[in-house]
C-alpha cells in the first residue's frame, strides 16, 4: 500500500521532479555499432518547451491542488567531468504563463550523458537511465538502478525515517512502441519511442510512468502519477458508496499523491 502523506509531503517529492542484462544481451549491444541515438539528441542551443500539469491530493483535509507552469529545456554547454565523460549542462527555466520572462518562476540546472549503451539524465540530484540502446521492442532495463530508495537516517540513533523516493523502487523500463508517428497537443511527430516507466495498480493504489521520446527532439511527454484512496467519503458501513468510488477514475477518488503531465509545446534552437 502507498503510504498517505500530507499535501506538503508531496510538494517536497514533486520538487524533487520538477525544480540487470544477461551476458548475451551484453554481447548484442557490444557488437551492434549502429546504436541510434537520435531520440536523445543532446545539441548545444537546442531547446523544447513543455508545459507541466500537476494535481497534488492532501488527505489530511481532502483538498486537491492544482499547479500549471511551463519550463523551458535548453542544452546550454558541455564540459568533461572528473572521470573524463562528456556531460551536457541542461538549463530549465520555469514561468507561469506565456506572457511572463523566462525563469520568473525560478531556475534549475540538470545534467545529461551517454555512456556505451545508455542516455542517462540527472534530475534532482538523481540518476536515470531514459533509454538503453540499441532500442528495439520489448527491450526493458532497470532505469532508477542508480537511485537510493531505502529508508534515510535521520540523525537520530538507530531512527530512520522514510525516503521520499520509495515510489521508485524496483522501475522496470520497456519499450511498449518504436518508430511511430504520434501527435502531441498541437505538434506531429513522424518517428516516436513510447517507454512505460513502471505500472502498478489496486483498488487503493496506483504508481506509474511513461515517457516519449521524437527523433531530433527528445523528450515530448512525461506521465507520472503516485495515488491512493481509501474512500473515506463513505461512511464505514456504506458499501454501495464504497463500491462506487473504487470503481470511480483515479482522479475523482484519489485522497492522496500527486500527477504531473508534461508536454513539448514547442522546440528549436537559439
């Protein structure tokens, strides 16, 4: 069961987003020199604009939050770090409307690398691996190996609390679709890659996430949701109540959690 948590809680995640192979499957991916990594194009002064939807639930007094921003990604320089990888400085600047000046809502600074068989993304402080290459249908790897998700001491002797990044433990990425022309909002893509990130879901509870990527673009869309409901709308005894609301779409009786939607609504180069 997902741990409920107050709306606080989950800013403090949503902040933390916003601002194993076999020796055969190693040989393959060795052995091919056509690994394609134009859905992960890192380009100096490229750039893609998204605009990011959240909804965040406080089960402490039933509220739901509602959060609209737009961010702008742009691969602002390169440099080599101290183990002489190539590493790209990704600038995000934020706004609340599109009238408003770039990074009027703040600024923040991620990281992006290749490594062999890998495109890698540091977000917060956290390691991901968006894709694994070469890409091809069905292929699955564990994209938050590199994140801790155990229980964090918190200074105390012997006391330990719980590490808000649980929710990402075990990810199991796969590529559910390759190749394929898709339209997002208002902007057509003609070549796509679908990877879905993680899905779980029970009556009381739902984690998930997927990402798509365009060829020359990048990332196009994000889905992340963290749910769970006990339908304390109802009265303990009212059944037919409760057997309504877990029947119900996650939005209207989710009591705790959070979803974020992010989606490219333009891109260029500066």
């Amino acid at each position: 069961m997902i741990p409920k948590h107050t709306l606080k809680y989950w800013i403090g995640v949503l902040v933390l987003l916003i601002v194993g192979f076999t020796a055969c499957e190693e040989e393959i991916i060795k052995a091919d020199s056509t690994v394609d990594k134009t859905y992960y194009p890192l380009i100096i002064g490229n750039y893609v604009v998204y605009q990011l939807d959240s909804i965040i639930y406080d089960d402490f007094d039933g509220s739901d939050t509602t959060i609209t921003l737009f961010v702008r990604e742009l691969v602002e320089s390169k440099f080599i770090d101290a183990g002489g990888n190539e590493v790209y400085r990704i600038e995000r600047a934020y706004k609340r409307s599109l009238t408003n000046v770039w990074g009027s809502a703040g600024y923040d600074i991620w990281y992006a690398n290749f490594t062999e068989n890998n495109a890698e993304k540091v977000e917060e402080n956290q390691r991901y691996i968006k894709l694994a290459f070469p890409l091809r249908l069905g292929k699955e790897w564990l994209g938050n190996q590199y994140i801790n998700t155990q229980p964090i001491s918190d200074g105390g002797i012997d006391s330990m609390i719980e590490n808000p990044l649980v929710y990402l433990d075990g990810w199991m990425y796969e590529v559910t679709a390759l190749n394929e022309a898709k339209t997002i909002g208002n902007l057509s893509f003609d070549s796509t890659v679908t990877v879905v990130q993680h899905q779980y879901g029970i009556q009381t509870d739902t984690i998930g996430g997927q990402e798509i990527y365009a060829k020359n673009i990048g990332l196009i869309y994000k889905d992340l949701w963290v749910l769970s409901t006990q339908c304390n709308r109802c009265n303990a005894n009212d059944t037919a109540c409760k057997l309504e609301c877990f029947n119900s779409p996650w939005l209207d009786k989710a009591e705790a959690g959070f979803v974020l939607k992010m989606k490219a609504i333009e891109y260029g180069a500066l």
